[in-house]
C-alpha cells in the first residue's frame, strides 16, 4: 500500500520516516517528496508497506501525529 503523509515538517528525513513506520511491520520504501530547484522538502512524502494490515495500523496509530 501506497501511504501519503502530509503537513511534515522540513526536518524529517526519508530514514526517520522509514523508521517510524518499521514499528509497524516491513517499509519498502520512504520518499519525501523535494522542490526540483532548492532541494528542499515540499512538506509531504509517500511510504510504501507491501502488508496492507500493517500499512492499516500505522495510518491509524500515526493518523494527525504530524
């Protein structure tokens, strides 16, 4: 499953993000999304979980957290 994760903050890394999601089951992958020109983080990023149950839990025990 496919996660969007918005209203982050500019500090939050791709392996801060990875790491928050692991404590809920197997991250493929963790992409912030940056602006092309400043290299600076647009706010918002996409977490890929191949488990849909585990990609249920974190959106429902992270959901508003950011």
């Amino acid at each position: 499953m496919n996660i969007y994760i918005g209203n982050l903050s500019y500090s939050v890394t791709e392996d801060s993000l990875k790491a928050l999601f692991d404590e809920f089951g197997e991250v493929e992958s963790a992409k912030i999304i940056v602006d092309k020109f400043t290299g600076r983080s647009k706010g918002f990023a996409f977490v890929e979980m191949p488990s849909n149950s585990e990609a249920d839990q974190a959106i429902k025990a992270l959901n508003g957290k950011f």
